[in-house]
C-alpha cells in the first residue's frame, strides 16, 4: 500500500525558511537573556540552602542540606533585627508605591484630559525630570531634610517617593489613551462633577496602567539603597538594601555571616516575586469593564 506525497505549497515554503537558522536566532538570544537574567538568582537560591561548611566547599550550583538552619539563625541575629528591616521595606514600599500610584494617576489624567495654562510647561518640567538620575538628587534632600529636622526618620525616605515623574508621564499616556472623551463629556452631561468622573470613570479604565505605576515603583522603592542609606542613621529604621550591606561589611571580619546574608537576599526575593505573580491578572485588554458598567 503506497502513500501520496503532499506538494508542498509556497506558504510551507516560507514557515520552512522562517524555521530556518534567521528564524532561531532571536529565541537563541532571548534564552540566553533569560538564562544572563536568573542565573544569579540561582546561585543565591542554591547558595542559601548550604551550611557553613558546604558553602566554600561544595561545587556553586549542588544544592547543601542547611536552609532551615539558616533561617533560624537569620531569624535570631540580633533579636530578629531581620524581619524588622523587612517591616521597614515594607512600608517603605507598599507606602510609598500606593501614594506614588494616586498622585501619579490624578496628575496624569489632569494633565491629559484638561486644558489649563501652563500644561505643556508642567509636562515638559516632567520630563526633564525623568532625566534626572536619582543620585543627583539624594544628597540635596538629605540638607533639606535635615534643615526641617527629618532626617533619620520614615518621612524623609517615604516624601521623595511620592512624586515620581516616570510615573505621571506614564499616566498621562495611558490615560490619554484609555479614557475616551465622548465617555467623560457624557458623564457631565448626566450632571457628573469632576471628582465623580475620576473616580467613577477615569480610574477604573486607568487600571491596568495604574498597576504598572505600583509595581515600578514598589520594585524601585523595594531595591533602593542610597536614598535610605543617606537619610538614615538609625539601624533600627533600615530597608532591607541597608541592613544586608551593613551584614555584608560586617561579614569582611566574620565569615559566618556570608550564609545569612544569601539567605536573606533570597528571603528579599521572595515579596516581589509574590507581587508579581498576584498583580499580573490586573492587566487585561478588556479596559472598558469598570467604566462602562
């Protein structure tokens, strides 16, 4: 019994020429982007889970047997002075990322959908001050801070936060977008003031871009080490950033302290992580659901 051979056609032509070497390159370089991406955060991983003895003589990626050791002695180092760095980052950055989420929100959608003099001079201040490196920065808020007696204090690492102006740019193009005008001229029409329609028409379609602005910021707040480790003198009122590299200078005189330092890096890990994982379903092509209800 034979089998016909299918011709093949010019349209399988071309998904072979695709499948050909011009076609694999850019998932070569995107997989070796993903492995240059997580393969630090698997040695920390593997790193955290050997014992004194194994971390220095065992080969980098063979996984030890001292994890749970290590996070008990992480949680008793200096009476659980850990966990309170994590508190403290916490409410660095789920503080500041909220309150940076609802200025840049209000700002961006003032600056897209009214007309009022000076917009366009506000806007282009806003960009100049996306080019304005941080570290630029840092030093003159800790004078200003320390002028008005806060600095060493949650205030003075929480206040230059807020305004964040990546994310009212970024907010005042999603809302340029996403907000139709016809949808807010309807709403004043049906005797709508303006604090109704931002709440009950503008920020429900500006979702999706307002969960980007909290998790830019929260990571960048999560993962900022200068602003704190210049405003703050306290080790009491340290992020995590600051309390691990004061382990880590510490650490040049007592070995020991290199286990509890990987396991707290990958403890660290772990909130952004979750954060990610739980926040992703908010990004939705679907925009129109809150409002339009």
């Amino acid at each position: 019994m034979s089998t016909a051979t299918l011709p093949i056609t010019p349209a399988g032509r071309r998904r072979a020429r695709r499948r050909g070497p011009y076609g694999v390159a850019p998932t070569a370089i995107l997989v070796l982007g993903a492995l240059y991406c997580l393969l630090p955060v698997s040695w920390v991983a593997v790193a955290a889970t050997k014992s004194k003895a194994e971390l220095f003589s065992t080969a980098a990626f063979a996984p030890g047997t001292g994890l749970l050791s290590n996070l008990a002695d992480l949680s008793t180092y200096r009476d659980g002075v850990f966990w309170l760095w994590g508190l403290n980052t916490l409410l660095y950055a789920g503080g500041g990322a909220l309150l940076s989420t609802a200025v840049s929100a209000v700002s961006g959608y003032a600056l897209a959908k009214y007309r009022f003099a000076g917009r366009n001079l506000i806007f282009n201040v806003l960009i100049g001050g996306i080019l304005v490196p941080s570290v630029v920065l840092a030093m003159p808020q800790y004078l200003l801070f320390s002028q008005i007696g806060l600095a060493d204090t949650y205030w003075s690492v929480l206040l230059p936060q807020i305004l964040h102006p990546y994310g009212i740019y970024l907010a005042r193009v999603y809302a340029t977008a996403a907000v139709p005008d016809a949808l807010l001229e309807a709403g004043r029409i049906d005797g709508a003031g303006h604090f109704l329609l931002l709440r009950k028409v503008a920020l429900p379609l500006m979702l999706p871009g307002m969960v980007t602005i909290f998790l830019f910021q929260f990571v960048a707040i999560w993962n900022n080490f200068l602003l704190p480790f210049i405003m703050l003198g306290d080790d009491q009122k340290f992020p995590l950033t600051v309390g691990l590299y004061t382990m880590l200078a510490a650490g040049a005189n007592q070995p020991s302290l290199f286990n509890l330092i990987l396991t707290g890096t990958l403890v660290s890990l772990i909130p952004l992580i979750a954060l990610f994982l739980t926040m992703q379903r908010y990004w939705r092509t679907d925009l129109s659901d809150g409002a339009v209800k």
